[in-house]
C-alpha cells in the first residue's frame, strides 16, 4: 500500500499562499503582455474588438448609401453629422475603391460611451424593408422564372473574421466566402426611399412586417440619363454622339410611360423627328428591390407594382458584367440589383459607342439606352449631367438638380425613411435613433441642396418649397 504524506495545517497554507501568489503573477504578465499586443496594433492602425459588443444590422437603399457610409466614417461626433464618439471608429468596407460606395462594411466604436458594431450591406430599400421584416422578395428572371432577390434577407459579414482598421481598410473587391456569416438573416433597420405604403412588404399590425418608421430623414434625388458615347469628357457633346442621341434631349412623361412599358421605342417618337426612326431607344433599370425604381414608376404615375421592360448592357444582368463590352440584353421585368450596376452599364465607353454598333433587336446601325438613376451614382462613373449637351435628359424641359426639386418643377424624388425591425428595442433601437439624428445632421452639416445648380444626392427638408402628401404624388406647395 503506498503511504500518503498528510500536510500540517501551516504547511497547506503556506502552498494556497504560494500557488495564489503565482496565479496573480500569471494574470499580470498576461495584462502586460496584452497591453503590448493592443499597443502595437494601435501603432498600425489596427485594433481588435470583443467580439462580445453588440451588433446590429443596416440595410437598404444604395442611393443613399453615400451619405449614409460618409457619415459612418465621419470622426466629427454625433453633433456634427457623425455617428459614432470622436476617435473611436475603425471599420473595414468592400466592394468599392471609394467606402461611401462600399456594398458591405463594418463599423465599431463608442455612441456615448456604449460600444458597438454596425454591420452594414446595401442591397436596395425594397429588399431592405423584406429583410427588416426577416422575409424573402420574389424577383424574377429575364425569362420570367421566379428567382430569390439577393439581400432578402441579407448575409451579413462576420465581425469576427474582419480586420478593422483606424481610418477605415478599404477592400475594393466584395468579401470572400469565410469572410460572411455562415447564413443570412434579417436585418434590425433598414434605409428606404419610399414608405411602407407601396411597398412589396406592406405593413401588418402584429406581424413582423409592422416596422417602426422613425421617420423621414430627407429627400432623395434621382436623374433620368442616356448612356455614354465615345469622347465624353463632362462638356459638350460626346463625339461619339449621334443626331439621334442629340435629339433625345428631353423626354416627356406619356414617352417615358410608354418607354418603361415596352422596354424600347423609336428614338424619333422621343425626339418628334421622323428621320430619327432608324435608331432604337432601350430602358435601362433595377429589379423589384429598387427604391429608386419604386419612385420612378411610382412618380410618373406608371404604377409601383406594374411589370415594366428593361434590358442590361454588358453581358447580361445574371452574367459577369464586361465594362468593356456593349452587349445588350432583354431582361422583362428584372434589372440591376443597384443603382452603382446601373451606372457603370450607362458609362460603358468603347471606341465605337453604342451610336455605331449594330442594333441586336432591331437592325441596322445605332442604339443608345436610357436609365433612371441617382444623381451621386451617375456623377461616380463619368455620367454627367447638364442636359442638354451631356448624358442626362430633362423631362418635360425641366432638368433634374437642387433647386428644381426644391421648387417641384422636377417630381423625380422621394422621401427617405429610416425603418427598424418590429418590436425594435435595446442596443438596436438606441442606434437607430442614432442613425436617424445623425444622418439628418449630416445633410445639414454638408449642406446638401443649398447650391441651385448642384445635384446632390440628398436634400435638407428644411430647404424644400414643396411637399408629397403620398409617395405616389407630384409635388405640391409648402412644406
């Protein structure tokens, strides 16, 4: 039988004393050695976060997105048009060389004093409202198939899996596979550009599609454009340009009904010159996420949930797109998945430009497209405006910029909303009043819509002459 050696009382003692003594030296050296750790990533500009801190989830509008992202990464504070406490942001973003036209992005820091994560993927307001009420938006295909819409819901980067950085690590590519959440889910706020109200997911009283609606935080600004041609410099008239081209300056709301109805009319029946008939005019626009499509059929009183025509340049919608090739394709009822697609099939440029390519549908020589499209989208991919010597066309003789949408000469706007899951509560409700007062002060701060002439893509609601009284409405006097 082996023996066991009891220990006195003093002896035990004295080795608790020790062993505590060694567990605090343990601790220290581990603080110390975490400090160092967290010193040296600061001294690079990295910095990570525990991944305890809440997260909450934005989604919605791209052609808000901007302003939204601008005011994300702004260090100024919450007084000044920020989100976050001054000093306190590191954020990663993905998808575009610019972060205020980042699809994706995290960002972390401190709203007074309480840490937290905001985890951003902008996918459209319509699919951004379905995915605040954590359900899918059928879209469908070119061939009238239906297909899931992307973003409803949403799949989310892992906040976990991402480095942030201080001053933002911007990644021009979207985020890998293991770089997103293992499944999507819905999101806690949700930017729209229109109301509930004609929405794909209407609001029902005790249902998850009941949103709380923290209110309108300004107006949001939309261009009708043709697409590029070869030599556009931003003045003048693009030497690739065709006589067709040039007279299909304006546009009058019966043709664009009609235009978005059959997806392609005779150039002369926009211009009014029979000789402009040998050319094709092709519709260019989103698919059902789009609130910017929502405002454009529900604006010109075509009808939000009417099926329109549109068609994609570049290879297809479902395809890899080529920046390089002009290829066109009828898509039916389907369009582009953002307001940033729309821009770069628009801002195409080839040596010969679509006034000099063969007409696919139609025959002959020559084709040239219009699209609806926010102004900070065109502006971002050369598409410039100033009709009508440069891409963007007036309707009605009227051109789309700040000051005739304040004065309601120009319908073409919305109203922008800041929408949050229902029953919304806690860390998710106190951001979403965050984001509410700041992206509101941010307009304000930068102020957007105080230069006439300007096209910004958002405007102050105090600088607004005029009114919508629905979503469907032309504008009307007051505020």
């Amino acid at each position: 039988m082996t023996a066991i050696n009891l220990l006195s009382n003093d002896e035990w003692l004295k080795q608790k004393k020790n062993i505590n003594t060694n567990n605090k030296n343990l601790k220290t050296l581990s603080m110390k050695i975490s400090n160092k750790i967290a010193v040296a990533l600061l001294a690079l500009g990295v910095v990570a976060q525990a991944s305890a801190d809440p997260i909450v989830y934005l989604t919605g509008s791209t052609a808000f997105r901007g302003t939204a992202m601008s005011s994300l990464l702004s260090n100024a504070g919450t007084n000044s048009g920020g989100v976050f406490d001054p000093g306190t942001i590191t954020s990663v973003t993905y998808g575009n060389s610019n972060p205020a036209g980042a699809n994706y992005g995290v960002f972390h820091g401190t709203i007074n004093g309480q840490a937290v994560y905001i985890d951003v993927v902008w996918s459209g307001s319509e699919a951004g409202v379905a995915s605040a009420a954590n359900t899918a938006l059928v879209n469908t295909d070119r061939s009238g198939n239906p297909i899931p819409l992307a973003g409803s819901p949403a799949t989310w980067l892992n906040v976990t899996n991402v480095v942030l950085q201080a001053g933002n690590n911007t990644i021009a590519s979207n985020p890998a596979a293991n770089l997103l959440e293992s499944s999507s889910h819905g999101a806690d706020l949700a930017q729209a550009d229109t109301s509930q109200a004609v929405s794909w997911t209407p609001y029902v009283a005790n249902t998850p599609t009941a949103l709380k609606d923290f209110g309108v935080e300004g107006v949001i600004t939309f261009a009708i454009s043709r697409n590029n041609q070869e030599g556009n410099t931003g003045s003048g008239i693009p030497s690739g340009a065709s006589n067709e081209w040039i007279h299909c300056s304006n546009i009058t709301l019966p043709q664009l009904q009609t235009l978005l109805a059959n997806g392609e009319v005779p150039a002369g029946f926009i211009s009014g010159n029979t000789n402009d008939n040998d050319f094709t005019v092709y519709c260019v626009g989103r698919n059902l996420g789009s609130g910017t499509r929502m405002n454009t059929l529900g604006g010109s009183h075509y009808g939000t949930h009417n099926p329109v025509q549109q068609y994609s340049i570049g290879y297809g919608i479902e395809e890899p797109t080529h920046l390089n090739s002009l290829i066109l394709t009828n898509e039916g009822n389907n369009g582009y998945e953002s307001g940033g697609d729309v821009a770069k099939a628009l801002g195409i440029v080839t040596p010969e430009g679509s006034c000099q390519q063969a007409d696919p549908y139609n025959g002959g020589i020559g084709w040239f497209a219009m699209g609806y499209i926010s102004p900070s989208d065109a502006l971002n991919t050369g598409n410039f405006g100033g009709a009508p010597t440069n891409c963007w066309v007036t309707v009605d003789g009227v051109p789309s910029n700040n000051a005739t949408i304040e004065n309601g000469t120009w319908w073409l706007w919305g109203r922008e909303h800041l929408l949050g899951k229902q029953n919304i509560s806690g860390t998710a409700l106190f951001v979403g009043n965050t984001l509410f007062s700041s992206f509101t002060k941010y307009l304000s701060v930068q102020g957007m819509g105080v230069v006439a002439g300007g096209h910004d893509p958002a405007i102050q609601l105090g600088l607004m002459n005029v009114h919508k009284n629905s979503d469907t409405e032309f504008p009307q006097p007051g505020q």
